[in-house]
C-alpha cells in the first residue's frame, strides 16, 4: 500500500538561538519574523525548539497563532532560563499529557546543572493524540549540555532510560541540539542495540525512504561566508581557521520502532544571506 503523505506528521527540531541579544543584524528583533516564516513555510504539525526565552515564545505563539506549546524554563521550572519547549499544531494535535525534567542526578528537581555540565539542561516531552488518525505517541525534546563530557554522556543514559519508561509501546520521536556528533560516545548511547539487535532509538536521516536533503552540517554560527564557501567551493575558498563543525550535523530527530520515516533534512533557508538562527532546523516526515 503507497504511503499517504496526508497522515504524515512533519516533525522538526530547531535551535533558534537565544535572544540575550536582542540588537544587531543577529538579534532577535532582527531575526524573530524569519524563525517563524521558516516555521510557517515547511508547516511542520510539531516543533521542537532550543534556546527559547520567554520573550520569544511571546513573540512566537503572536507570529505562528495556528500552534501552542509546552514546556518551561530551565532555571526555575516555570518561566526563568531557556526552555526546550514543543510547539504543535492546535487544529491536529490533542495534548494528553506533558512533563519536563532535569538532566541531572535529581531529575524532576530544578536546580545546578548535571554532573559537569556548564547550564541547567531539560527535557520536555508530550503525549499527543493525532485528530487524522486517532493515534497517539510522544514527542520528546532536550538540549544537551556544550561543556561537560560527563553531563552529555550521563544525560544520554538518562533520556533512553526514561523514553523505555514513558514510551511502553507508544511510538517516540525525540528532537534535540544534542552538541554531539554521529561519531560520539553520546550518539552511540542513544542509538545501542541490544541483545537481539534493535535498537530502541534510530536515527531518522539514517531509515528516511528519502534520505537527507540539505547540508551535512546544522551549526553554521551565523558565518554565511563560510557556508557560501562549503556550498560553492568552486567559487570561494574555505576560511583557514573556523570553529565550527562543518563536516557533520549536531541536531538529529531520533524515532522508535513503531515509527516510519519518510523523509528527512536539513532546511538551510536565508533571507539575502541573513540566518534566522546560527543552527538549521531539521525535517522528518513520519508515520506511526
């Protein structure tokens, strides 16, 4: 039977950098009407975002009307700090249920951040059911830690842990900026087999029917000139020195097995070569 793309969620994960500066051609009042017309154009039925303060899920929940969102600030549990919140579609997703915890040694407490991490990081995760096809599931949303190698590897343990309990049998896409790559001890947590060879967690530009579309890489710093030069090398020379991982992504949309993805990629949109964030949002459409 051919797929309908009518019952497939698009699922996204988008850093779109905090809004600490607000001024400037990459503050957020520069950049807060590209983030949501990049939203608004791929139309994704659910977003999971990173580095969002409370001023910009303001602005946000005004500029996209059509979504809601779930989440809470990392400092104190309600509005302070950064929030890995999820923006859905009000007119196909129900919200059942919705929880957010610490990726610490005391998960459900708000408090110093884990292990030898340098920030408080959080998890915020939502059972919705689906009004096309009357399915639920769970999406699951984080930001990893930038610092400590402990706190990532720790936190990457904890997530599949909690997904094992949560999930049972429910079908799971996890988002996130995991500040890791594909060739990290994080990333083989995430993804390990077990005895019988599955894997609780797959990779979704790795078992997309259409596989990725876009950069290889997520980060690009807000540095156009080097991405124009990684785009169009026959025209440009690469910068001698950057500081960025341009050779592999950073975000990744993780899925359980219950869960087929069609499609998957990097959305590497611009206005006139101003980045709406210093990351690339990432695609991937599913079925459950």
């Amino acid at each position: 039977m051919a797929e309908n793309p009518d019952v497939a969620l698009r699922c996204m994960s988008y850093n779109i950098k905090n809004a600490y500066d607000m001024e400037g051609d990459n503050g957020w009042l520069s950049r807060k009407e590209l983030v949501a017309g990049v939203i608004r154009f791929h139309r994704p039925d659910l977003v999971g975002m990173q580095e969002v303060l409370y001023n910009q899920l303001e602005d946000l929940q005004r500029l996209l009307s059509e979504y809601s969102w779930i989440g809470v600030g990392r400092d104190d549990g309600k509005r302070d700090g950064e929030f890995s919140c999820i923006f859905y579609r009000k007119s196909r997703l129900k919200l059942l249920h919705e929880q957010t915890f610490w990726l610490s040694e005391l998960p459900e407490e708000p408090g110093e951040p884990g292990w030898d991490g340098g920030c408080r990081r959080v998890v915020t995760w939502g059972e919705f059911e689906d009004a096309f096809t009357g399915k639920t599931f769970l999406h699951i949303n984080t930001h990893f830690d930038h610092i400590g190698q402990v706190a990532v590897e720790q936190s990457a343990y904890l997530i599949r842990e909690r997904i094992k309990a949560i999930a049972a049998g429910i079908p799971a896409v996890l988002t996130g900026d995991f500040n890791v790559t594909s060739d990290s001890v994080p990333y083989r947590v995430l993804t390990q087999t077990d005895e019988m060879g599955s894997a609780l967690l797959r990779d979704a530009s790795l078992e997309a029917d259409y596989k990725h579309f876009g950069p290889a890489f997520t980060f690009q710093g807000f540095d156009s000139r080097e991405v124009a030069a990684r785009s169009f090398p026959a025209f440009l020379e690469r910068q001698a020195k950057h500081e960025i991982e341009f050779e592999s992504p950073i975000d990744f949309i993780f899925v359980t097995g219950q869960v087929h993805v069609l499609s998957y990629g990097s959305i590497p949109d611009h206005s006139q070569g101003q980045m709406p964030s210093d990351h690339y949002p990432v695609v991937a459409d599913v079925r459950l």
